[in-house]
C-alpha cells in the first residue's frame, strides 16, 4: 500500500500520541490531531470527544488513513470504558466507513489477553514457549474486554465494508521500561513508530493482529505477525535490566502480581483518574 500522506491521530495529547506525533512526521505523515484535550501549541488540532459524531467525521474527512489511540487506557467502571472505548471506537469506525478511509491502526492492548500465563523459566524464551498471536483472549479488566471488543469490530468492519485494520495488542511504550515486567513487553517510541509505519503501509492486511514491542531479549509473545507486515524493531529492553533488577529482582512466579501477561492489572488494576 501507498504510504498515507494525511493522517488522523486520535488521543494525540496522550503519553503515546505525545510520542509519536514527534516521531511520525519523519516517515513524510501530515497528521491531522484529534484529542478531548487540548495541545498545547497547536491550535488547528481537533478538541471533541468521540462521542460529537459531527466533529469525528469532520476529523475524518479527507485523511488517508488513522491510527487510534483514543479512549481510556486504564480500568474504569464499566460505563466509563463503555462510553469512550466501546462506543467511541464504533463511532470512529463509522465516521471512517461513512468517509471512505481504508486503513485504521488500532490500539489495542496486551491486557485483552492479560490473564494468559506468562512464559515461565530463563529468557531467552524458545519460540515454541512465546505466547502465539491467536491464544484465546482473556481480558484482565474492563479495559482490556474493551480492546477484545474494538478487534471483533475490526475483524466485521473488514468483513462487512472492506474496511482494512492492523490492532496492535501494545505492550508498554515509554522512553525505557520501568519495571522488571516491563523488559518483556516494553516498546521503544521508535520502534512504535516503525511498527505504526509498517501498519499502515504493508499490503492486504485485512484484518490482523500483532503484538506490538521491541525485540527483547526476555519477549514473552511471538512477533511473527508483526515482522511479516515489514516490521523490523531495533531496540532491546535488555539494556535497563541490570539495574531494574537490582532495585525490584527477577519476576516472583508465587507473586499472583507475575504470573500472568497482564501484570498487576489482574489483580489491582490501576484506575482512570478522571
């Protein structure tokens, strides 16, 4: 596919969105920016929730492509994620349908499968051992149901209207991993933008699901996916190991905190602080 000159980013003011509207532009992107917040600094960006439908098709109109990062991105009750992740996603998936756009990037999340069991033993793990990009979803929050639910909507877009979808199941993407779990599922903001690009530019994607991170030494699940839409990740958590191991130690496997995908979000799930 054509590499997309215009392009919507939703939740552009967000930690992610932050990162790659600095980072994108260097792949020949002119972003259209769309947030509830807003940007400082640039005032053509679009401030309106996902719920003001006029304003959503508005964003939409003329864009050749979008990646979606908006909604909350912790647990909330369930009428919160409903409003902004269920029912937000549709209507960007409809104002996308009704414009014509061809290709959304969307964001899910690694917790739509968060209560899978994590890889056990030393890393580097065999790949016969890394978690397939088909396990059974298992959400370990209303969050993450609401991720399984935008990669059904994905998956009845492209069956239904032809309406092309990369979700990428996001491990964690800051400046560097903070946590000893983080080493498994940290992706570095450039090989975000590497993935992002290669999302939206490979061919025929259909609808397809990949794991979104860097090539870590100690990766839990199998990038096979990711790498066959042209990714190629350049980075390793590695680097930030011997000291995040030194302050938290290696994952406890009688710690219920570590032993699944998802973290802590299986069990004291950090909460959407609006």
């Amino acid at each position: 596919m054509p590499a997309p000159r215009t392009l919507l980013l939703t939740g552009a003011a967000g930690g992610l969105g932050t990162l790659m509207r600095g980072l994108l532009p260097a792949y020949g992107y002119e972003l259209r920016l769309f947030d509830a917040t807003p940007i400082e600094g640039v005032p053509d960006a679009v401030t309106a929730d996902l719920a003001d439908k006029d304003a959503l098709r508005e964003a939409v109109r003329g864009v050749d492509a979008i990646i979606h990062l908006a909604g909350i991105s912790l647990e909330a009750s369930f009428g919160k994620i409903l409003r902004a992740n269920i029912e937000g996603t549709y209507n960007l998936y409809e104002a996308a349908r009704e414009e014509g756009v061809e290709r959304i990037v969307f964001a899910s999340s690694n917790h739509a499968v968060g209560f899978t069991p994590r890889p056990r033993g030393q890393a580097p793990h065999a790949p016969s051992e890394l978690i397939p990009i088909d396990t059974p979803r298992r959400p370990d929050t209303f969050y993450g149901l609401s991720k399984c639910f935008g990669e059904d909507l994905a998956q009845l877009y492209w069956d239904l209207h032809g309406l092309e979808t990369v979700s990428v199941r996001i491990g964690s993407c800051f400046m560097e991993p903070t946590s000893v779990r983080m080493l498994s599922v940290w992706m570095s903001p450039g090989d975000g933008a590497r993935l992002f690009h290669a999302a939206l530019t490979a061919e025929h994607v259909g609808h397809t699901v990949v794991y979104g991170s860097s090539a870590n030494t100690r990766l839990w699940w199998d990038l096979t996916t990711a790498r066959s839409l042209g990714y190629e990740p350049q980075d390793d958590s590695e680097q930030y190991a011997e000291k995040l191991v030194a302050e938290q130690g290696e994952l406890d496997p009688d710690n219920p905190d570590h032993a699944h995908l998802g973290g802590h979000f299986t069990t004291n799930p950090p909460r959407w602080p609006y």
